[in-house]
C-alpha cells in the first residue's frame, strides 16, 4: 500500500497519521464547535483501569432483596439504548448503606472491565464536605491525569472527566453525598457507566434529572439483626441465649454500625454473661435517652452503643480515639496519629489495629485510616470532654508540626528555587517523621496529603497559630508546580500573609513572593502580581536575605521575558546570577543562566543561548535534574531553529518534551512542546505531528497558564492552514485572539491577529485580513525584540502590497 493510499486508508477510518503517535485520533477537532473550542484528547493511558473500591465488608450478611435489586436494575436499564444509569442507596446513619454499596461493586467489579472509582464525600462529617471540584481532582488524578493538568474549576475538570470516561465501561461509586448539586458535576453521562450513590436524603433533583433509581434501605429486621450478631461473634461465644441477642439487636435498633461495635464488645469478653452486658448497655442507653430530645430514637441509640463500646477500650486505646478528634482532617496516615499521640509508631499501630478491630475506626488502604462520620463527631465530642484545653492545643501542635516538616523536606531538586520555611527542633514528633528527599516519595505524599494540608493550614490559622500558618503555607507551595493553580491556593496566601505580617519579615516576604507567583501563572491578575514582587524584594533587602532577592529577581525577570519584554528582564536576571556566585549556590545559578538564555533567544542572539544551554545541559546532569535537562535542551533546540539547523532543533526538542516527562514536570513539557517541538515539526512540515504537539501544549496549558494556551491555539490554526485547511484553522485564531484580549497580553494578541490575517487571506477574505493587519502591525511596533521587528516588517510589506 502507497502512503497516499494508507493516508486515505487511515482517513476512512477516522484517523490521521503521525509519525510521532501512530494514529492520531485525538487530535484537535475544529469543526462543529459550539461555544468555543474544546480540546478531548492526548488522554492517560485508556488501557488503565483504576481500581478504588474501598476493602469489601468483612461478616457481610443479609441485604440479599437490596443485592437483587440493584442487579435487576442494572440488568433492565442496559437493554434500554441509552445506557448508563444512576442509582441511590438512601437510609438513616449507620443503616449500612456504604456497606451495601461496596459488597455489591465487589460482586459487579467484573462487569467493569475499564475501572472503578470511589471517593466519599462526607456530606454528614463534622467537617466541610468534599466539593465537587475535589472529588474530580481525586477521579482526573486516578485516570492518569497529572496534577498539573488538571483544570481549576469544576466545569472544567467535570467536562475532561465526561471525556475521559465517556466511552468506558466503569462503575463510580459516590458515597455520603449530602446534596444533589454535591453530585450532579461528578454524573459522567457515559453510555456505559454506572454510579452508586449513597446518602441520607432523598436527592429527588437526580430523580427527576436523570432518571436515578432509588433503593431504600432500612433497620435490620429482628432475625437478620439477631443473625449478623451471631456470624459476628461465633468464634468467641455461641451460647448466648436467643432472647438476650434479641434486646441487644433492639438496644442497637437495628443498626449494622452499631451491632457490629456491640458484637465486638461481646466478643472481647467471651467469658461475661451477655445478660451483664446488656445492663451495662441498658445504663449507658437510659444516659443517652434522658439528656435526648424525644426524637433522637436510631442516632442516640448508636450514641449509646458508640458509649458503650468505647467505655470498654483499654485505657490507652480509649485515649487514643478521643485524641482523634483533634485532627483537621477527615482521614489520615499512621506516622501522623503517632505524632497527634506522641507514641512511638509501632505502638501508635498496635492502638489503631485495637480501634480497627472495634469497628471504631476504619482502614481503607495501608497504613491509613479514616473514621464514619458519626464516629468523628463523637470522638470532638469526647476529647472535648475528657481533655483539657491545653492538652488539645498541645496535640493540635505536634500535628500540625508533623505535616510541616514532613512538607519541608522535599529536595530542591523537586522544587526548584523555593526554600523551606524555618524551623525548629520537632521535639515529640521526631520519631514519625517521614522524609521526602526522593522525588517521587515526595509527589505520592504530597498527592495524597495536598487536600489535608490545605484543612491544616485553615485549621491553624482558625486557631490563631499565626506562625504554624505562614509557615504550613511555605512548605504546601514548595510543591505547587505540580498542581493546579486554583483559588484554594489564592486563599491560603491570604491567610498566611495576614499571620506572617507583623510576626515574621521573612515569612512576609516570602509569601508576598508565592502569592506573586500564583496572582500571575494562576489568575493572569498582573498588576497585583507586580506589587507583590516588589514588595517581596524590598523586604528581602531590607533584611539582607540574598537567596530571598535573587529568587524574586529571577521570578520577576520571567514576569518581563513572558511578556516579550526582554531588555527589561535582562538586567535583573544579571543581578540574581551574581547574588547566586557571591553567595555559591551554583544549582540556583544554573537555572537563572537559562533564562537569561530566553532572553538571549527573544533578541534573536541565538549562539549566546546555545552556549548557555549546552554548559548549563552538563550542570543538570551532574546535579541530576532532568527538568534543567528539559529546560537546556529546549532553548538548544530553539537557537538551532533560529540559526536553520532543523534536524538539530528536532532531535534536542524530542529529548527535551522527554526529560521532562521524566521529571513529571507539566510546565517544563509545555515549554517543550510550545517553545521547540511544534514548531520544529512545523518548519519542517511535519504538520500532523505539530498539532499533536500544540494540542498537547494547550491542554496543559488551559487552566493554569492561559497566554502559553492561546498561543498554542494560535500555532494551532497556523497548522491547519498550512495543511490546506485555512476553514478549520479560523475557530481556534478566534478563540486565541479572543482569550488575548481577555488577558490584556498584547504580544500574544499582535501574534494571534497576524497569522489569523494571514488566514483569512488564504480564504480570499482581504478586507478582513487587512483590519487584522493594521492592528498587529501597530500592536508589534510597541516591541523591540527579534521576533516583533520580522513581522512587522512583513506586515508592512503586505499592507503596501495590499
């Protein structure tokens, strides 16, 4: 078959050829847009399937009509054409409804081949619920999305989960939900999905919406009470009479929750009476029922039974679960709660596999717990009561001093020139400090750990501990490049340099600093992010902090270089390089010498960069940094294609989208893929191949860096035009121009408008094209770099060709 015959092969099949991927079939798609142009495509792995379902219920039993009832449901609702259904396990707390719904994906995990999800919600938990946005975070996360890809904010992150699950047999189970608005974003509306809901409330909005299915769940019935009482406890005691287990199951009122903690008890004193048991159970109930209202009927009774077995923990367990109500966080880790008890962490385990074997506490996944909902308010409640003021203060402290040196100790080869907050001897905590110093353990903790340190740091800032904020605060942001910029960092900024100020010049200055960072890569809110760099520098003069200066120095050069402002630039990035060499830190040098080598490429001074790259290439392999590797390679291969050298240019772009990968670096590959490899693939007209290269560069671009999107939007129709397809190309000039003017960026706007004039020029709209002409050319006039003065040259010439 010829290459033409295997293109138009490929064509009928839905497909476009790279030599990059293979088949292209998620490339751009620019035809048939409505309300702007979207990006489906350059997805995880699909051959991934995520497997989230929490560990099966151990003694499951009965629930058999509610297990046949979801089967049949399933069963009938995926013959009708439209496939994917919702279900709502509805009943009171502690009825089982989590159990229920986990014990029957177990059973049906087979009939979702592509993966299951799971996220609880906490709707009833006394905490914040989780929102909707980061429940999506969690589902994008666990279907290969890096964190730095994925969107700010809900919409977006719910349209990118949709596509991604979209034509996937999956099954998503949403337990604890409290609303329906808590819901409706996380519903994938896939053909071949089903979710599980569960929760205390009708959600009679998803009823009428998408059509959900309702499955209530009652109190056990007396005999199957009375049975799963029995099957709990058959190993320690199978004497117990018939009508003793049958006022327990009434005592529990037909509650799993509470009858598997009262079977528990039981089955710790197998030698007790049961009738003992009972009166002690009946003491404990009659308590509860004289200081209830007359309706606190199933909760007072698990109240009751939560009392009762917890009054029959070994002291040193009992303590353990009242100190658990400290915590800011909703779950947690093992060497954390050794650190909140101040135990050692062999110990601390033993004291959670006592709670666990309680049915007191939960254990999702290994060394990592997590308490039902009635359970955290009852051990608040107990702390509350049994711990003094001072002794819960003083737990908060160890925790909060736990997740910030853990959070500080990351290398600075993970976090480029953000530096630790300082601190102090950790004191109790010392033994369950967990360190970080390898990149990828630091990823996964802080991947797992990123929600609980934005609750911590708002927990501490609630309590007044002013320094433990600003600091908490330093520590999180050290790992911010690799999540999304979003409004929860835009307000923990906030709080922290409200504690810093008056308190710390340092903690000041440096989240001035972070707050620069995220006002300008985050939210495009320039002005704003042009006083905190002033500021931030200032301060740092003021008390001598040399790293401190050179640092903002170099942030803010790179506020000038991203805005083509490059003999603005230049002088301050001079200046961090000689704080660096003065103060010798040669690691930090090198990164400031690649920008100063993008500046050298803005002015058009292409060997001046190519010397900085390849003597700062060697630097970051000896300080083995793949992504400086990225970073040099990249502005090789662009002083290469400025010079004309293209096989050149090809071959160090590819190495440098490539380190970066391997750095899991999203901003660098961007800047790979934007800066060297489209357009490398472009001049040699390897059109297919660059748009995979744009596209890939805009989606991660789109909710985080918005100028670096419109440009890859721009190369995007650029593309398309030069493919002999001008229609196809003028959606995605418009969408470019239109988020430029948006943004306020005039280069990228003088960019945009100049290739969309040359566009529309090639579909025979010259008038069009000429108004587009005029207002590049007086928008590049304003510029003095290399790239500006070429194009207003030829727009010019154009116009007098006219």
């Amino acid at each position: 078959m010829s290459n033409k015959e295997e293109e138009n092969s490929e064509k009928a099949r839905g497909l476009t050829r790279s030599e990059m991927s293979g088949s292209a079939r998620d490339l751009i798609q620019a035809r048939n847009i409505s309300g702007g142009v979207h990006f489906h495509g350059a997805a995880p792995d699909q051959g991934f399937a995520p497997r989230q379902l929490p560990w099966d219920v151990y003694g499951f039993v009965n629930r058999q009509h509610e297990l046949e009832r979801l089967d049949a449901l399933i069963a009938a609702d995926r013959e009708k054409p439209t496939g994917g259904s919702v279900y709502v396990i509805v009943g009171k707390p502690g009825v089982g409804k989590t159990s229920l719904a986990v014990r029957w994906a177990h059973r049906a995990q087979d009939r979702f081949p592509d993966g299951q999800l799971y996220v609880n919600l906490r709707g009833y938990d006394p905490g914040e619920p989780v929102a909707p946005e980061q429940a999506l975070e969690g589902f994008l996360s666990a279907l290969g999305v890096p964190p730095a890809a994925i969107p700010v904010d809900a919409e977006n992150r719910s349209n990118l989960y949709r596509s991604l699950v979209a034509d996937r047999h999956m099954l998503i189970v949403l337990d604890n939900a409290a609303t329906a608005s808590q819901v409706r974003p996380l519903l994938p509306g896939g053909a071949h999905t089903v979710v599980v809901i569960t929760t205390r409330t009708m959600l009679s909005g998803l009823v009428a919406l998408v059509g959900a299915r309702r499955i209530t769940v009652e109190v056990l019935p007396e005999t199957e009470a009375v049975q799963l009482l029995r099957s709990t406890m058959s190993e320690y005691r199978s004497e117990d009479a018939s009508e003793e287990l049958s006022e327990l199951a009434s005592l529990c009122a037909g509650l799993p929750l509470a009858l598997r903690i009262a079977a528990e008890r039981a089955s710790a004193r197998p030698r007790m009476p049961l009738s003992a048991l009972l009166e002690d159970l009946r003491d404990k109930y009659s308590l509860w029922f004289a200081l209830s209202t007359e309706d606190g009927d199933e909760q007072e009774a698990v109240r009751s039974v939560f009392a009762w077995s917890f009054r029959g923990l070994p002291q040193e367990a009992a303590w353990a679960f009242r100190m658990l109500g400290v915590l800011p966080t909703p779950n947690f880790s093992l060497r954390c709660v050794a650190a909140l008890v101040a135990l050692p962490v062999n110990r601390t385990r033993y004291l959670l596999d006592v709670l666990v074997g309680a049915h007191l506490v939960e254990q999702p996944t290994h060394e990592r717990y997590q308490l039902h909902d009635l359970l955290r308010a009852y051990a608040m409640e107990e702390v509350i009561r049994e711990e003094s003021p001072e002794s819960r203060l003083a737990a908060l402290r160890r925790v909060l001093t736990w997740y910030l040196h853990t959070a500080s100790s990351t290398s600075s080869a993970s976090v480029g020139f953000s530096r630790p907050p300082p601190l102090s001897d950790p004191g109790e905590v010392t033994h369950a400090l967990v360190s970080l110093a390898e990149h990828e353990d630091a990823l996964r903790w802080f991947k797992e750990e990123w929600r609980n340190l934005s609750l911590v740091i708002r927990h501490a800032n609630h309590s007044g501990l002013d320094e433990l904020t600003w600091k908490l605060s330093i520590a999180r942001h050290r790992f911010g490049d690799y999540f999304s910029l979003s409004e929860d960092m835009l307000e923990l900024t906030a709080m922290a340099l409200n504690s810093a100020r008056g308190l710390d010049r340092f903690g000041e200055a440096e989240v001035l600093h972070h707050r620069a960072v995220i006002l300008e890569y985050g939210f495009y809110r320039l002005d704003e992010a042009r006083t905190c760099y002033e500021l931030a520098a200032s301060i740092f003069e003021e008390i001598d902090d040399k790293a401190g200066l050179a640092s903002v120095l170099t942030y803010f050069a790179r506020y000038h270089l991203r805005r083509h402002q490059f003999e603005e630039g230049r002088p301050l990035l001079r200046r961090a390089i000689t704080i660096f060499e003065d103060i010798g830190d040669s690691e930090r040098r090198t990164a400031v010498l690649q920008h100063l080598a993008d500046a050298h490429l803005g002015l058009g001074e292409y060997d001046a960069a190519l010397n900085i790259a390849l003597s700062t290439l060697a630097q970051a392999r000896t300080l083995n940094s793949p992504a400086r590797e990225s970073s040099a390679l990249r502005i090789a291969a662009a002083a290469h294609l400025g010079s004309g050298r293209v096989d050149d240019a090809l071959a160090a772009a590819e190495d440098a989208v490539e380190r970066a990968r391997a750095a899991s670096n999203i901003y660098c590959e961007g800047q790979a893929l934007l800066g060297a490899l489209g357009p490398a693939q472009y001049v040699s007209r390897r059109y297919r191949d660059a748009l995979i290269s744009f596209h890939r560069a805009a989606t991660l671009y789109r909710d985080g860096v918005h100028e670096m999107e419109a440009e890859s939007l721009s190369h995007t129709g650029s593309t398309y035009r030069e493919m002999g397809r001008p229609e196809q190309a003028v959606a995605f000039h418009r969408q470019a121009i239109s988020i430029c003017r948006t943004l306020g960026d005039q280069w990228r706007l003088a960019i945009s408008l100049d290739e969309y004039a040359t566009t529309l020029a090639a579909l025979g709209s010259a008038e069009e094209a000429h108004g587009n002409r005029l207002e590049a050319a007086r928008l590049f006039s304003e510029f003095n770099d290399a790239e500006s003065t070429v194009r207003a040259e030829r727009i010019r010439s154009a116009l007098d060709t006219g």
